[in-house]
C-alpha cells in the first residue's frame, strides 16, 4: 500500500557534491567506485566561477563541483564543511506543482522554480533549504533529451569499468541532538512523507555511546531518508564525532544498491576502498540468526559483509570507511531479498567497529 505524496516524486535525480577539486575527485568516483563520467561544465563551456562533473552507474547520478575562486559559495562551504553533500535532487513530474505545495507548507525557498534551456530542450529545478547547509533540488526533466543538464557538455571516456551499483537505497542525515524530531516533522508536513520505522537509544547503542534515528520515507517508498541524533552516553557518539568535523548537521552516508554484493565488493577491494571490518565472532552464530540465505557463509565472513532478516525477508550490507579525511561521508552498499529494513540486527556489531575507529584517530 502506497500512501498519497503532496506532489509526485519519481525517485532520485542526482547527488550533489561540493568538494575542493572536482576532476580528481570525478577521476577517484571513475576509476575506484566504477562511475562513468558523462558530462563536465567550466572554463571550456563558458562557466568562469566553478567546475562540476557529473557522473553515471546504472541509475545513479554524482555531480561534484568545485569553485575557480576563493570567494565563491563552492569554496566556502568546503572550507567549513569539507568535501560533503551539497544537494540531494528529486525527480518530479512537474516542478511547479512541487514548489507551489512545499511553498504553501511553509518551505523556506532558495530558489523559485525556473526553466533552463539549451538546443537539447527544457529542464526545470526548485530548491528549498534543508538541514544544515543541504538543500533539496526538485527536477522536472520530461522534456529534455540531452546528456544531463543545460550548460553541460558530454564527455567521452575511452574505458569505464563499473562494479555494479544500481540505484540509491536511502540518504542518512545527521543532525543535533533534539533536531530528528523536527526535521521527521518536516518531512511529514513539507514533503509529504511518512515514518517508516523509529529507532531508539535501546535499539542502537553499546557501553559507551547510542544514538536515535526515525526513517521517513514517501508515498511510493522509492525515497527513504534515515535521520540520526546522537543520545547521551558515557562517550561521543560517531554522530558527535561526524557534527564535530562537518561543523553541522548534514548527509553522513549514502546507501546504493547492488545486484551481486559479493562481486561489487571484491571489486572495490581491489582497487583499494576500506570498509569497516566487524569482529569476527559476528560470524560464529550468524546462519543460526539469520537462517537460510542465497549467499555463502564463508564468502561474507570473507568480504566482511554483514546480513539481516525481517518479517520480509533478508538484506546484505557494508559500510566503507569515510572517503575523505574529515571522518564525515560515508558509502554504505545493500542488496536486498525482500526485507525493508536497515538492518537492526548488525547495529550492535556496527557500533563496536565504528567506535574502535573514533578510538583510532582519537574522537571516541
């Protein structure tokens, strides 16, 4: 059963970016995470402030974008944030509809919808304020046919070697302590979306640190937004740890799918992506837990991949270790049979593995 959207979300557009070099940063998600690059803007298409690359595996979209000069937007949400998420986009049937029903819920609205053209038809965005520095972009692209968006030119790539990510499954943000609540209300009041689950100290949370989240999600469920706060504990949480270094609230992990987990992940390992490693006795009782799976026992205690099961079925999961120095974004891949869940079940042995990191570089 599907519940009724404000206005009618097709799924994710793209993910935004603002990073201190955007062609390294392009070269790192082509070669390392198996992103195509499809398309760039700059000096060459007549851009003279910033740069952005945008980037393609299956149907996802990365743009990153840096800044050509110190005083520029780009350049200081790097120097305050870091390399982070800028913008999560939405595809929508119709932008002006979209703007006109989050405006009348009290939206704050950075950018009033507007059309941009080029020989390759129309598109047409609206953005308005999210938590921290982010912002929701809402896309209307039915009418047009070019490679990504006005202003962009196409890239050619002589070689691309994807590893099999397919789509985004959900966007975790961080936010303060007594902010979850508000931005959930957001969600339900602005966006139009409902709670798909509540998460409580009890349910996340060891010795010395916890943390709440509830996970809202829109009608057709293809959008999913987890939203974490930290909870009082004898020590500082990772989301403490990721509010101190990102300076506010903000995108700490983004979740893609995979058709086979196995192979994406040997395929990032070798081309050297960290992942964040659970003690090994997770795996002594894991088959008795989880019961019977399609998957191998040993290959997964092999990778490091981490398994669930809900009244709905089961799911895979593993996390990588932040892709920049700041210990801020993270990557997350899943493959699902059947369960809708986040994988409860492993929050406990998550949490052990990411404090015993916050140990290590001297956060906890």
């Amino acid at each position: 059963m599907t519940n009724q959207d404000h206005f009618p979300i097709r799924g994710y557009d793209h993910i935004e970016c603002y990073v201190g070099n955007a062609k390294q940063a392009a070269h790192f998600y082509d070669r390392v995470l198996g992103f195509k690059p499809i398309a760039r803007l700059g000096l060459e298409t007549g851009v003279r402030d910033h740069a952005s690359y945008c980037l393609q595996q299956g149907n996802i979209r990365f743009v990153f974008t840096s800044a050509l000069h110190p005083d520029h937007e780009v350049a200081r949400h790097c120097n305050l944030h870091g390399d982070g998420v800028k913008v999560i986009a939405l595809e929508v049937g119709d932008v002006d509809v979209a703007m006109r029903e989050v405006k009348a819920r009290n939206a704050t609205i950075l950018q009033p919808a507007q059309a941009f053209e080029d020989a390759h038809g129309v598109i047409k965005t609206g953005i308005i304020k999210y938590a921290g520095d982010t912002v929701f972009k809402f896309v209307e692209r039915a009418n047009y046919r070019g490679v990504f968006a006005p202003g962009f030119a196409p890239i050619e790539t002589q070689s691309h070697s994807p590893v099999g990510l397919a789509a985004i499954d959900h966007v975790v943000t961080n936010v303060y302590l007594g902010e979850m609540t508000y931005w959930a209300n957001w969600y339900r009041d602005v966006m139009g979306f409902n709670q798909l689950t509540h998460f409580t100290d009890k349910d996340i949370s060891t010795e010395y640190t916890a943390l709440m989240s509830k996970v809202m999600e829109n009608g057709s469920g293809k959008c999913k937004f987890p939203i974490n706060e930290p909870a009082e504990g004898r020590k500082k949480s990772q989301i403490d740890e990721y509010l101190d270094f990102y300076q506010g609230g903000g995108v700490q992990h983004i979740a893609m799918n995979s058709g086979d987990i196995c192979k994406t992940v040997r395929m990032l390992r070798e081309r050297d992506i960290d992942f964040l490693r659970v003690p090994d006795t997770y795996y002594d009782e894991l088959a008795d837990r989880v019961g019977p799976i399609d998957e191998e026992f040993d290959e997964l205690k092999e990778l490091g991949i981490l398994v669930d099961r809900d009244e709905d079925g089961y799911l895979l999961q593993i996390f990588t270790q932040p892709i920049q120095d700041r210990p801020t974004l993270f990557f997350e891949v899943i493959e699902r049979h059947g369960s809708r869940g986040f994988g409860v079940g492993n929050f406990k042995a998550l949490f052990v593995s990411l404090e015993r990191e916050q140990e290590r570089r001297g956060n906890l």
